[in-house]
C-alpha cells in the first residue's frame, strides 16, 4: 500500500521540485545578466520575464489545464524549456538588450505555464492531513538545490550557466515517464476566477500574503543597501539556511496545529524581525535577531501560503486556479524589487523599517477572521493519538515499577512485561470523553 501510494505520489513531486527550482533558476540567471545595465534596460527585461510568466500561468491554469495534466503535454513542455535554454546558450553571449529581452519572454512563458499543473497535481496526490509536512520537506530541497546548482555556476560564463540549466531541465523527463494522470476534471468543479476572488476564505488568506509580498520585497533594497553589499550577501545566505530548515517546522505546525497558526506565527515573527532593526539600529544584536527571526518567518510563511492553503481551499474543485491565483504574489515577488532599486538614496530606511513592522503585524488581522483550512477532526484526532501515545508510556511506568517490586520480593524471578488489551482499550474510551 504504501509503495503503490509513493510510486504516485514520488513524480509529482520531483516534477514540482525540478518546475520551480528551474523557474528560480533562469531569473537568477538572467539578473546576473542586468548586473551594470541601465534602469531602463533592466525594467525592459524584468518585465518581459515576468509579463510572459504570468500570461502562460494564466493561459495554463485556464485555458490547458486539462491537457497539461497528460504525460505527452508535459513532456513537450519539459522538452521546450531545456531546448530553450541550450538555444539560449548560444544567444545571450552576444550580450545586447534584444536578445535578452527575447530570452526572458521565451523562458519566462516556458516557466509560468505548468507550474499551477504541478502545484495542483501535488495537491491531488498528497492528503490534506499531510500536506503542510510534505510541503516543507519540497521546500526544503527546493532551495536546497537552488544554491546547489546556482553557487558553483556562478563564476562560469552565462552560456555555461544556460546549458546546466538545459541539462537539470531534462532530468524532470524521468518524473514524467513514471506520472500516473489523474481522472479526467468534470465541469462541476471548474470555478470561474472572478468567483474565486470573491470567496471570503480565500480573500483572508490572499490578502497578508499580499502584504508579505510587498513588504518584504520592497525592503530588500532598502536592507542591503543599510548592511552594505558584502554583509547583506553573508545575512542572505544565512537567511537561506534557516528558512529552508524551519520550513520543515512550518510543515509540521501546518498539520499539527492549522494553518492559522502556522501563518500568524510567521507574520509575527516577521514583525518583530523589522522591529528590531527599527528599535535597537546598527547593532549586531538587531542584524542577528532580524535573521533569525526573519528565517523563521519565511518558512513558515512559504510553506502555508505557497504550498498549502490553495490546495485546503481547492479541496474538490480545479486546483490550477487556486494556485494561479493564490501564488501570483510570489512570482512577482522579484519584480517588485527591481522597481524599488533605483529610489533606494531617497526612502528613509529606519522610518521604512517601523512602517514594515507595522503592515507585517497588522496583517494579521485577516487571519483572525479566515476559517481553518484543516478540519478540526484531524487537529483533534492527532491530540488523541499523543494523548493515548502519554498515557501508554505512563501505564508502562507503573507496571514497571510494578514489576521491579514484585522481582524484589521474589528473587531473581524473571516478569514479562506487555501492555493489556483492555487497559488500552478504556484508556482509548477515556480519551475519547475529552476530545
């Protein structure tokens, strides 16, 4: 059973992990590439990468959402984005504004057009009372290969960087090979947009995420030029290493506690990151705690509002428009910190980091009215689990003690020791009166 359940479950995953390591990958390539260019130049091409990825997520998670869920759609998909890349290997050393710009519109709607498919293929194959815990680990090896691949390409020329590119695009052929579809979608749970943007569990949760969004990408500018360029990459990499580990927290919360909790622990957490830098300025004691705090923050963030909520909310319905929507913030994410470089000299930094403590904590007045996702039932049931789980190991000591008394009256008699069938039984009853 649970072979049959990972031989499904396994390609999805690895075809999700490789899409958005991929997408990650080809923008960190390209900004390279703007390094010394003109405003005017970069804001060309960002917005070329970024308009043709979220027109192709768009037509993707409306238009071919059905046939991008088929094994042959997905590899000519797989098969266009590493061909791109090689293809881009040659071009982009020619180094002028056209020919980039014509890269990021190829691989940007390339990136954007199946990862809403991935993302609700993930959904579909993972259950809801795990989903936060699987989510973190993808996380997890997301950013993990990120740096893995990224950090040695970066003192190679772009067109080595492409073909690595190409080549890691080429492995995802392997998931799709072993990818078993789902059954054909009904028209029943086809949701229009429009409507989804009306639905109140979906608006409280959007909106902070939106917040988070623009917060924090607008402050990174602001950060590293307040750090200074050598100390804002160290703090970079540090904030790297603690998100991709505390994601896997921000899993297990997700699942254990709700996505509530997971999400306003994290807006918290980012809150008081931003107040430190605001109220104790120019310390190392404010630069740790707003790593530390701020690491925290983004896994826990990441994890619920990339990965689970959508696919809580979908639960029954076509997942691409959920994911579409929900992750938009995210893929313009970078974008918006392009906008912002150019009028860094001019923004008041200490005044711009209380204001971002202020929207981060008041963000999460939203979550205070959203319904949680995760039914109470598997909250309840897994506080029943650890409850029966204590009061077993309780039992245990007791006969124990139980046990070395009656050897010490007896001698060297030897007593067998197993927990009763009937005391688990009214353990498991007496529990139940509770929860």
């Amino acid at each position: 059973m649970w072979l049959a359940k990972s031989r499904a479950l396994l390609p999805s995953l690895f075809l999700l992990i490789n899409s958005i390591v991929w997408f990650s990958l080809t923008w960190f390539v390209i900004r390279d590439l703007l390094i010394g260019a003109s405003f005017n130049n970069a804001l060309l091409v960002s917005i070329s990468y970024f308009g043709a990825l979220s027109i192709s997520a768009t037509i993707g998670a409306t238009l071919l959402y059905k046939k991008l869920r088929g094994k042959t759609p997905l590899l000519l998909w797989i098969l266009l984005g590493a061909t791109t890349c090689i293809l881009s290997a040659a071009l982009v050393p020619a180094n002028n504004s056209v020919t980039l710009v014509f890269v990021s519109l190829a691989l940007g709607a390339l990136a954007g057009l199946g990862i809403p498919t991935c993302l609700g293929i993930f959904a579909d194959n993972s259950k809801l009372k795990r989903r936060g815990i699987i989510g973190g680990l993808i996380f997890f090896f997301i950013q993990a290969l990120t740096v893995l691949i990224y950090v040695p390409a970066t003192g190679v020329g772009s067109d080595y960087q492409f073909l690595a590119l190409g080549a890691w695009r080429f492995l995802a052929i392997g998931s799709v090979l072993f990818f078993k579809p789902q059954e054909k979608l009904t028209e029943e749970r086809i949701v229009p947009l429009s409507n989804i943007i009306r639905e109140r569990t979906f608006v409280l949760y959007f909106l902070p995420w939106f917040l988070f969004t623009i917060v924090n990408f607008l402050e990174q500018p602001l950060l590293e030029s307040y750090l200074g360029a050598e100390l804002y990459g160290t703090y970079t990499l540090a904030l790297i290493l603690i998100f991709s580990v505390s994601a896997l927290l921000g899993g297990a919360i997700c699942d254990f506690k709700g996505r509530k909790v997971a999400g306003v622990t994290g807006f918290i957490l980012l809150g008081l990151s931003y107040a430190f830098l605001s109220l104790i300025p120019g310390t190392l004691v404010s630069q740790i705690l707003y790593v530390l705090f701020n690491g925290i923050a983004w896994g826990l963030l990441y994890v619920t509002f990339i990965f689970v909520v959508w696919g809580d909310i979908s639960e029954g319905k076509v997942r691409e428009r959920y994911y579409l929507l929900g992750c938009m913030p995210f893929l313009f994410s970078n974008l918006i910190e392009v906008l912002v470089r150019p009028f860094v000299e001019i923004i008041p930094i200490a005044a711009s980091f209380s204001l971002a403590s202020f929207f981060l904590f008041l963000a999460i007045l939203p979550l205070l009215y959203a319904s949680e996702t995760l039914p109470a039932k598997h909250i309840k049931e897994r506080e029943l689990k650890s409850y029966i789980k204590k009061a077993q190991k309780e039992a245990a000591k007791a006969q124990e003690k139980e046990a070395e008394g009656t050897q010490r009256e007896n001698g060297d008699a030897e007593v067998e020791f197993e927990v009763n069938q009937e005391d688990y039984e009214e353990t498991l009853k007496e529990a139940e009166k509770y929860y």
